[in-house]
C-alpha cells in the first residue's frame, strides 16, 4: 500500500489530547501525518516524519479531522425556494412544509434522487464532510421509505430510517393507523438498509407514546435510535432518548432543567443544528446551558430542503461561535469529534494511528479562523479515506 506523508502543518487538531497539547482538541503545531492506505499511521512532529512514498507540503497551513455530519436528510426531490422566501417575509415555520418535499419525492424517479443525492455529497466534501448520516423521511409509503434507504446505503453507512418524519396526508385521519404501519411493515422493509430509527417527535407529528412505540419497535428489529427532539416547543423528546439510550437528541432547542439532568446523567448526545434555527428566525439553542453542565455536544447541518439547507458545517460552526457562545474549540470539536460520538464512532473525527484517513487542511494557520473568517470557503484539501479529494 502507498504511504503519504502530509508535512508543515502549521496547526493540527488531532482530538487526541495525549497527541498534542493536553487540551480537548490536541493541538500540535509544526505537525505531519502520515496515511497508510485508508488509515492514519502516525502523527507527530513534522521533525520526526518517518519516510513515506509521497510527501505534500501543506506549506503552514491548519488541519483538522473531516467533519462528520450527523444529522442530514438528503434523499429528497423539489425545491422550497417560496417557502423560505415567504418565510423570511414573516410567515412562521411549522412542520408541515415536509408534505411539499413528500410529494415531490414520490414523484420522482430513483435516478434522479440518487442524481440529488450526491450532488449534495459533492457539495459538502467540498467543504470537509468526510463522513455523513443521512435520513428517509420524504416517502412515506413503504415502498418510497426503502427506496430511499436502498439509495443512501449506496453512499454511507450511517443510514436512518425516518418513517416517523410526519404523518402523511394519506393518513390524516388515522394516525394510529401510520404508527402500526411504521411499526411493521414499512419498518421490515426498511430495517434491512438502516443502521439507526429516528422519530420527529413534536406538536404536529409524533407524541412521546407514539415515538416511545416506533423507536422501540426499531429497537426490536435491531437498529438503534435517535431523536428529533425538542426543537419547535418543549416535550418529551429529549428524556425518551435517554431513556431509550439513543445515541442522539437531535435540536434541543427547548429544554427544561429535567431534560438538561437527563442528557448530563445519560449517554446520549445532544446534536445542535444551528442552520435550522437560521433559516428558520428561531430562538438558538443553548449550548453553553449543556456545555456547562457537562453534555457532549455535536454540530451538524440538517441539510434539508426545507429548514436548513445548507450543507456547510464551517457556516454551522460560524453560528454556533457567534449565536449559541460556543468556544471556537467547543465547535470545531463537536463538528468533529461530537458527530462520531453522536454516531457511536471512534474511528473518525480524530486524528490519530488507526483511525481512518478523513482530514482537511484549511487554507488558514489556525482552526479559529473557521469562525473567524465566516462564509469564506476555507477548505482547501480533503482526504477521505485516504484518497485526496479535493
Ligand atoms: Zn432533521
């Protein structure tokens, strides 16, 4: 197998804190890397290097573990140009814009999502995505939800069955009726090609009786649950995840005290999405409420077509510095090493031996400029894997 060694890396944050300088990120400055096939094989001084096949100069610049974006629902069709548009003429945002992307999905050809698909994949490696999670949701039937996971278990491991996005029109009379068939048949069709089952529950779409049935249900046929929790009101989202041990409360936008308790007692991540509340006006989460009490915390996008489509975490952590007080470490962490765990991953989002070769320099000399430099595509490198991409 070919070694590359990446040499002159004026800053890298390894989240190994053993690696660097005892901080949560690890920093090491005048760093070198050194891949082995799809893996990292040694980090450390850019004196010591050992000797590989290739060698690339970043030349000072910073590096940082690729991104792993946890939270995305990127199999979809259509276009909600309007919606944000009158949206952000003063008309407030509830769940049911997802019927518009509903329709439009079933319309549409498996080509043709897969072609959107990967546009947007394209899109956020680009900008440091190296690892993604990705939803069904826009189906809802069970044909059109495992039509959906087929295609994105095409392109990532990290799969999540999301039947329980809203409940269709089809089934405006007989909720009941959609959590039995998201309970059973959608979900047998469905558990072959997910890791993970993800309920939104919230006013409008599924109560905590019914999302305790579907995540458990999930459970029963072996994928693991999170939660779109808490994000337009308050609710029993955040506390049945713990319950439930999911490895993610997604939003946490409204959150009493119990439920800060719970995700601090628990093991369960609390996933911030800032672009939702962007592209929404709404109230931030607040991160230094959970930071402080000592939850792990993960940064992810929500790229969707309707709340939040934006793919960049650089702008995600660009809000999250400014608007929810998080550290500009607290960030780059929590795009990083926050979104493996909120995947239950330790083989990426650090960079140390053995974990995959997924990094990005940055055309910068610090990490902190990802903040600082707002909107201005940094990204200048990417391996993923091992194989340079960018
Ligand atoms: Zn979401």
């Amino acid at each position: 197998m070919t070694t590359t060694a990446i040499t002159n890396i004026g800053s890298l944050v390894t989240n190994d804190p053993a690696l660097g300088d005892e901080s949560p990120l690890g920093l090491l400055r005048d760093a070198a890397i050194v891949i082995d096939g799809d893996r990292i094989a040694w980090v450390g001084p850019t004196a010591n290097a050992p000797a590989a096949d290739d060698t690339v100069d970043a030349g000072g610049r910073a590096g940082i573990p690729g991104f792993v974006d946890s939270h995305s629902h990127l199999v979809f069709a259509g276009d909600r140009t309007q919606e944000f548009n009158a949206r952000m003429s003063g008309r407030a945002y509830s769940a049911g814009g997802i019927r518009t992307t509903v329709a439009a999905t079933r319309a549409a050809t498996e080509e043709a999502l897969e072609a959107n698909l990967t546009h947007y994949l394209r899109e956020a490696l680009r900008q440091g995505t190296t690892t993604f999670e990705t939803k069904s949701g826009y189906g809802l039937t069970v044909e059109d939800e495992a039509r959906a996971l087929r295609i994105a278990a095409q392109h990532t491991d990290e799969v999540t069955y999301l039947g329980a996005h809203i409940v269709p029109p089809d089934y405006a009379d007989d909720p009941a009726g959609y959590v039995a068939l998201v309970t059973g048949e959608m979900l047998d069709a469905c558990a072959p090609y997910a890791r993970w089952v993800d309920v939104f529950c919230e006013k409008g779409a599924f109560d905590g009786d019914q999302a305790r049935a579907i995540l458990t249900a999930g459970k029963a046929k072996g994928l693991h649950p999170r939660v779109h929790a808490n994000q337009l009101s308050y609710g029993p989202g955040v506390q049945l995840a713990v319950e439930l041990d999911a490895a993610s409360a997604d939003h946490c936008t409204h959150l009493t005290q119990q439920d800060v308790d719970a995700l601090a007692s628990g093991a369960t991540v609390a996933t911030l999405l800032p672009g939702a509340e962007f592209s929404t006006r709404a109230e931030w989460p607040d991160a230094r409420r959970l930071l402080d009490a000592g939850v792990t915390v993960a940064l992810s996008t929500d790229c969707n077509p309707g709340s939040s489509f934006t793919s960049s975490v650089p702008f995600c952590i660009a809000l999250a510095v400014r608007d929810m007080k998080m550290t500009p470490d607290e960030a780059i962490w929590s795009a990083t090493a926050g979104g493996a765990a909120a995947l239950r991953r330790t083989d990426i989002g650090r960079i140390t031996p053995g974990a995959r070769a997924d990094l990005a320099l940055l055309d910068a000399p610090s990490h902190v400029h990802l903040a600082y430099r707002p909107g201005v595509p940094l990204v200048s490198d990417v391996w993923r894997q091992g194989k340079r991409c960018r």
